[in-house]
C-alpha cells in the first residue's frame, strides 16, 4: 500500500516535472520567434523603409588602428553566407543575433572622435546588408571620412550580383576601397597588412581608395 502511494506520488511529480519543462521549452521557442521575427522585419519586403535605417551589427569597435590605416570606425554585420574555416569571428556567422543599430547612431558614433579617419565595413558579410550599409557609407563619406569594405565574395561575384540588387550597387559605389575574397586558412599570411590570406585583394574605386591602397601596400 505504502509502495503504491509513494509509486503514485512519483507519478505525479513526474507529470509536473514534464509540465513544466514543455512548457519552459514552449516559452523559449516563442521568445527565440518573437526575437526571429523582429530581426527578420528589418530585412523583409514588408519593412523596406527601414532597411537604410537600422542595421543588425555583431559589434563596434571606436578608435580602431587595426582595420585600416588611420583612426576607424569598425562595424561588424551580423551574418555570413561564407563561414570560412579558422574565420577570425566565427561569432558573426549566425544571420540571428547580434544588436540592431540606428544609421544615425552611428554616425554620431563616428563625429564625437574628431580623428576619426574613416570607417570599416566587416563581419560577418556587409553585403548582406547593402542598404543600411551604404546609408551609412554615405553620411560617412559627407563628413570627408573613406570607406573600407571587407568582403568574402570576390569583386566579380559582386558585379554580377550587382546587376540586379540597387543596394549592392550602391554600397559598392560608396565604398572607396574593397578588400574581396574569402579567408583560405592554408593561404593564411602574416606579412599581409590587413588581410587575413594571399588571395584577398585591394581595389581601389577613388581617389582616397588609391591612398589607403598605396599606404597598406607601402606597410
């Protein structure tokens, strides 16, 4: 008898007990899609007018002397379709996460360091999000600060993807220098100024882009 009342108490505990723990996963799953959802707004069709507005940014770094020459601004996207092996910020893969940030923010970010030279676009792959990006670039660029560019795909990837996405157009067209290519772990080098591996590149797009190019290559 008294085996049985324990048998049922026990029973009845680990009923609860799974009660409860479906319904902590249930709580977690609809936070992670509420959270999914918010983020996705600020890329999807439906909220076009905020994509040149708010960006979704893994990070930022202020009085960077180590992602291009001069004083930086370095933005961090949020995202990478490329994922390469022994990537220097793996924790930037994931399109989920990360914290969104105001265009404008930013940029007043950029204005409160008067030695600011410039800015840089990392990742996390920028070009997946173009259009804030750009935004940004552009305001940039009209307070006299250059843009650098990081990229995994290849310059001739992009122009191909240009041609149909205005937004890849346009960062392109307000990026001074691109840095392209992806990281290739056995092409790793150390002797490279602000490359991680031989076959990333510098192209210059302007005038201040064959300055930053010539300084990094005189490095």
């Amino acid at each position: 008898m008294k085996m049985n009342r324990h048998q049922n108490l026990r029973s009845r505990f680990d009923k609860a007990a799974r009660r409860q723990a479906d319904a902590s996963v249930q709580n977690l799953v609809s936070l992670e899609m509420n959270r999914y959802q918010y983020l996705k707004s600020f890329t999807d069709e439906t909220a076009a007018s905020l994509t040149d507005t708010y960006v979704q940014l893994a990070g930022v770094v202020k009085e960077s002397i180590v992602d291009g020459p001069g004083f930086r601004l370095v933005v961090f996207a949020q995202g990478c379709p490329h994922r390469c092996l022994g990537c220097h910020n793996p924790e930037t893969h994931l399109r989920l996460g990360g914290t969104i940030w105001s265009v404008a923010d930013l940029v007043d970010m950029y204005q409160a360091f008067d030695l600011h030279r410039g800015i840089t676009l990392s990742g996390g792959e920028p070009f997946l999000q173009a259009a804030p990006l750009a935004a940004l670039a552009k305001k940039i660029k009209e307070c006299s600060g250059d843009v650098i560019t990081y990229t995994g795909y290849t310059y001739a990837h992009l122009k191909r993807l240009a041609e149909e996405d205005e937004a890849i157009r346009n960062l392109l067209e307000e990026t001074d220098l691109l840095i392209d290519g992806p990281f290739i772990l056995k092409l790793r080098s150390l002797n490279l100024p602000f490359r991680g591996s031989s076959n990333q590149t510098l192209i210059a797009f302007s005038k201040k882009g064959e300055c930053l190019k010539q300084e990094i290559e005189d490095l």
